[in-house]
C-alpha cells in the first residue's frame, strides 16, 4: 500500500512541476521529445517486451498472492 501512496505523490508532484513551466517551454520540450521518440522509441519498447516477457509470470503471482490475502480478510 506504501508503494501506491509513493507513486501517487510522484505523479502529483510531477503534474505540479509540469504546470510550472511556461506553455512556450513545454511546447519545446515536446517537440525535442518527438525526435527522440522517433529514434529511441523502438528499442525502449522491445526492451519492455523482453522484460515483460520475463517478468510476467512473476508480477503475476504476485498479484495472485495479494488477491488471495485480500479474499482472506
């Protein structure tokens, strides 16, 4: 439960700092941001394929666990 109370705060503090920043600013960053998708995208998708091939069946039983103990109480 930590864990989802972290990453919420993260994504919140994110979105705060997001706003922050001038519309002109963000429009470049996504404009610099396109380029780099356009090169890295592919090879930071197949990285996650492989992970996710690798790593499913363990986040898996891990969610199995947590259902069974949550049916428990």
């Amino acid at each position: 439960m930590s864990r989802l109370k972290l990453m919420m705060a993260a994504a919140m503090k994110a979105k705060k700092t997001w706003d922050r920043i001038p519309p002109e600013k963000r429009q470049q960053m996504l404009e610099g941001a396109k380029t780099t998708v356009k090169t890295q995208g592919p090879i930071v998708a197949k990285k996650a394929a492989d992970t996710a091939r690798t790593q499913a069946p363990i986040v898996a039983r891990r969610i199995a666990r947590a259902i069974e103990k949550a049916r428990k109480r």
